[in-house]
C-alpha cells in the first residue's frame, strides 16, 4: 500500500517537483483540498475569484488570490486568457484545473502549455480525443472496450430521429460535449424523439457552446459504475479501483463510495482492466476516470472518460491512502507512475455524500440564502470538503453543492452506519440542504442491501420523502441551534456588569 509523505517528512528526491508556485483554476471547496497538498509540498498557490468571493474561504486559503473580471462570475472563471494572464503575473509554474469549469478544456489546455506554463492534467490532444463523449465512445469501441448501440448526429434532427429509432427504445440522448447531466434525456417511444433531441440540442448549446448530441440504447436500472486511473502518457496505466456512483438525482451523483458494493471479484477485475486497456491506448497523462453502465444482467458497456480530478476522488483516497493531487503533480512534473499495480492495494469502504443546498421536496430545486451557523462532525474517519463561512451568502451564482462529506469505515455497514450519525451532527442553518434526505437514502433497506441503480431516487421516492417534524422536534432543533451562537449563550447565560464584578455572591 502505498503512503505518500506527509508534511514533515523529507520527499525522496526521485519524486521532488519543480514548481514553486500552482494557480488553481477554480473556487470553493476543490481549491481549499488542493492548497492542503500544495502546502505538504512546499509550494505557494494562487487563488483566483471574481468580486462576489471576497473574502471566500477559498481566497483566504491560498497564498495570493488574484481578481478576474467578468459579467458574471461563471463567465470570469471561464476567460481561460485572463486566467493564464493572472497565472503568469503571479509567477506561477503550473495551473491545476480542480473539476468543472476549464479542467476538460482543450484550448484552454493548449493555451497553457503555449504560455510556458504545466497544465496539471493530460494534454489537449488527449483531452480533444477524450473528453469528446463521441469520439471518446468511438475510440473506446476501436479498441475492443464495449459501447452501447448508438447513433451520431448528422444535423439533420429528423434525419437523426429517424436513425435512433432502429435501435430500439428507450433511449438516452445525451450531449456529446456535455456533463453533469446538462442536455441528456431519457426518450421511451419514437413520438418524444425528435421534440427531446432538439431540446437537448438546445441546452447543450447554451452549457457547452456545442450542441451536438447522440442517442445510444438506454440500459434500464443501470448501476453506475467508474474507475480511477492514472497514466504516464508513455502507454503505461494502472487503475486505483472502481467508485459506485448509481445514486443520481437528474443525472447528477449525490452518493458515492468505494468499492461498489455486490460486485464480483471477477466483473471487478474485467471492468477496472477495460479502463486501464483505454488510457494505455490513448496514451494517457495523469489522473482520469472511465466511466460504465452495468446492466443487471452482468453486461457493461463504456460510457465516457473525464479527463479531470473527479469531484468524488476521496472516497479512492480514503481506501488507497493515496493523494490523487499530489500524485497529479508529480506526474504533471514527468515522474511518471506512482507504483505499479500489483503495489496497489485497497482497503476499508468510504462513502461521499454531496451536500447540496436543494430541496429535496420539490426536485431538488436549488436554495439560495445565508449560512448562520455550521456546525461540522469531526472524528478521525470524516473528511468535510467545503469552503463555508457562517454568514456565507449561497447564491445562484454556482452549482448547488456545498460540500462533500466523506466517511471511511472497516466494513460497508459500518461506513453507512458512520455517515448516517455524521450528516445527523452536520449543521447548516440559513439555507435548506439535502442533509436529512441523505440520511435517508444512506439508512434505506436497498441502499444497505446494495440494491442500486440510477432510477434509485424515483424508485423510492415515496419512501424518501420527508415526514413533517412534530412540535416538540422542532422546539429541540431551534434550542440546539440558538445555543449554537456565542451571542444568544452570552445573553441568556453571561453575568452582566456591574454584577460579573460582585463574584459569586449574590444579594
């Protein structure tokens, strides 16, 4: 197993890096967990920050942090030319993408090799050929790994409708240079087809600025399954185990953990080898995860490559003991593979919750509001990825997730059953959270049972679904969270002068 150095230990000299400085091309928490490892490795990071993150947690982390500008602050952490320019003001040697925003952009990083700088994560090419979802799929059949039946666009939607349906329904319609569940649908008779795909079209234009989009054979209740791989970008790869993400709201992953629960010893090794056999082939450099659909009947085809740090990358962590961030720089810094794979060893199951500001009863639609207080569990097997403040404002600006809760246990059970007591300890008043709703999903019989699937939301929904607190409940909650502020515990419980000067006599 293998055990990177920790901070105050000498890093052997085969492994050393030559930057002194990283900007982390991202905000929240992704940035607060990259400047941890910068710091155990002696170099200084740079954060970055539109006007409305003052003050973040993020910026005060770092270094320096640097202003971008833009109409808005999605669009600031999208001007990859800005970005580089802060990069090299601040003399910075290398830029780390973090997840989202430029981390699976080709331009971008071939603007950041161009400008003399490390881009941490695989080069252009790599990310053109597979960050692309048709391509990717294209190349990965090439290669023997299986693909679900699917079609291509043409340009021609009807045309394109009129191709789809021969595969046979359902379908799922997905965007080919999309994410995070934006532009995908599921379509299930020939007359939803064309209306779904140009609505699809349609959103993935505005998140992507392409709007492209294929239709592949939907696999009914799917698990979700990924592996984490590393490569050297010479053809040489191993992977770090497979990550469970089958628990979806809308496409999007709000549990994860690793291993996959119920999965056999010998369905493990062909998947997690059909990952490795892709990035070898593709000559990939530095951490990425290939992603697959598992049909209950044992069958698995690929469903695309992020060419980027995942956001659910602790839960392998927690299991290998390996620093993904750190093990990117050092292979950004040409140093090649960590170990090899038979030196890799898991061990224990962790479990990531998404905590997200949405309510859950009403689609998961986003929350805004202002954190008053956050009272966070800690033991020495939680990890609470976040980048809040009591009085943060959560606005509209950004994805909904807040943080990330990680808990590791010696047995599944006994992960679920630490989870399930951490979100009860989690606190964050001010704005509503899918804190509750997780511990539901996490305390569920199917989930406990391994019985997983991405329709799991929707299959259980009534079961999920929150019951209305009695009174006595919410006097409970309101007391614990008034004695929470030191300014309610010094008014109702403080001596006032000129009486805290008497002592303990009283009249």
């Amino acid at each position: 197993m293998m055990k990177h150095v920790a901070a105050d230990e000498t890093v052997p000299q085969d492994r050393a890096v030559p930057f002194r400085k990283i900007l982390i091309a991202n905000r929240g928490e992704i940035v607060c967990r990259i400047v941890r490892t910068l710091r155990e490795l002696g170099i200084a990071s740079v954060a970055i920050h539109h006007r409305v993150e003052d003050g973040a947690k993020h910026v005060r982390m770092a270094d320096e942090a640097i202003e971008i500008l833009g109409d808005t602050p999605v669009a600031a952490h999208l001007d990859g030319k800005q970005i580089i320019a802060a990069a090299l003001s601040a003399g910075a040697d290398a830029i780390h993408p973090g997840y989202g925003f430029l981390s699976e952009n080709a331009d971008f990083a071939q603007a950041v090799a161009d400008a003399g700088l490390t881009f941490i994560g695989p080069d252009a090419q790599t990310i053109r050929l597979m960050g692309d979802k048709i391509s990717a799929r294209n190349f990965a059949d090439a290669q023997g790994v299986p693909v679900a039946p699917s079609v291509m666009p043409t340009g021609d939607i009807d045309a394109f409708a009129a191709a789809a349906s021969k595969i046979g329904f359902p379908l799922l319609i997905k965007a080919a240079a999309g994410g995070g569940g934006k532009g995908m649908s599921i379509v299930r008779s020939p007359s939803e087809l064309s209306e779904a795909a140009r609505i699809a079209a349609s959103e993935a234009r505005r998140y992507f600025g392409d709007g492209r989009v294929y239709a592949e054979l939907y696999v009914e209740r799917p698990r979700h399954i990924e592996v984490q791989v590393l490569g050297d970008g010479n053809g040489n790869a191993i992977h770090l185990f497979e990550r469970e993400c089958s628990v979806q709201r809308r496409f999007q992953k709000i549990v994860e953990e690793a291993p996959a629960a119920n999965l056999p010893a010998a369905l493990r090794e062909q998947i997690c080898s059909a990952a490795v056999q892709l990035a070898a082939a593709a000559n990939y450099r530095n951490a990425g995860t290939v992603e697959f659909i598992l049909g209950a009947d044992g069958r698995f085809f690929f469903l695309e490559m992020n060419t980027r740090l995942q956001v659910e990358h602790p839960v392998t962590e927690m299991i290998t003991d390996l620093d993904l961030v750190r093990t990117q720089i050092e292979i950004a810094a040409g140093h090649g593979l960590p170990l090899a794979q038979n030196e890799i060893a898991g061990h224990g199951h962790a479990i990531e919750c998404r905590i997200c500001a949405e309510d859950p009863e009403r689609d998961f639609i986003p929350e805004t509001g202002t954190i008053h207080y956050l009272g966070v569990p800690e033991a020495p097997f939680i990890r609470f990825e976040n980048a809040l403040d009591a009085g943060q404002k959560i606005s509209a600006d950004f994805d909904p997730m807040l943080a990330k809760l990680v808990v590791y246990g010696a047995t599944r059970d006994e992960a679920i059953d630490r989870s399930i007591a951490a979100l009860g300890e989690l606190a964050v008043l001010g704005v509503r959270t899918n804190t509750d709703y997780l511990a539901k999903v996490l305390g569920h019989p199917a989930f406990r049972a391994g019985h997983l699937h991405t329709g799991f939301v929707n299959e259980h929904r009534t079961d999920l679904a929150a019951a209305e607190p009695d009174t006595a409940t919410l006097d409970t909650v309101l007391i614990a969270a008034a004695l929470g502020f030191r300014e309610f515990r010094d008014l109702a419980f403080g001596v006032p002068e000129p009486h805290a000067t008497i002592g303990h006599w009283r009249n």
